[in-house]
C-alpha cells in the first residue's frame, strides 16, 4: 500500500552576489504519492499567483510526471533547471517559473 504524502513549504535562501544579499524563496511542493493528474495539478495550483523569476522544487513519482511537467513547462514557458532522483522512483525537480503564465 502505497503512502500518500502531500506537502509545501517555502524555504529562504541567501545568496551573495558582488557585495549584495539578496534572499529567494523558494517554494517545495511534495507530491509522493500522487498519481496523474493530481501532481500536475497541485504543481499549477500551488505555482499560478507566484512571480515570474520564482524558483520551485517539486518532488513526484508519478510514472509519467516527467512527460507532464515537460509539457506543462513547454505550453507556459516555464524552465526546468535540472532533475534528480531521489531513490524509490521519486524525482525532485527546480523549476524556474514564467513571468506570464497562461491558464
């Protein structure tokens, strides 16, 4: 039986840059457990009022998560900076979202 844990949470980070501290948050949403079409729902939910610039990990097991987040990026001009696998099929993606995204 598979367990079902859903979750956000907005970490703070710092970053120096020439002698400048600026401070990002980045949004974690936790969607284990989920399956198609839920974690690509949360994701757009949780991601449709934040700026453009914002930077988000999402994490998901969802066999065709990839492909869905891929083409969820692609319509609404999202960009995936990287991907990693965690273990236990689950994958932990940053995205970077749009300035504009579309419905």
């Amino acid at each position: 039986m598979a367990k079902t844990v859903v979750s956000e949470t907005v970490v703070s980070q710092t970053v120096l840059s020439q002698s400048r501290v600026h401070t990002t948050e980045l949004l974690q949403i936790d969607a284990v457990g989920l399956l198609c079409p839920l974690p690509i729902l949360r994701f757009k939910k949780r991601t449709q009022d934040l700026p453009g610039g914002t930077r988000v990990e999402f994490l998901a097991d969802d066999p065709s998560g990839r492909r869905d987040l891929q083409a969820l990026c692609e319509l609404t001009g999202h960009r995936i900076e990287w991907i990693r696998e965690e273990g236990a099929g689950v994958l932990r993606y940053r995205i970077c979202l749009a300035s504009r995204q579309t419905p």
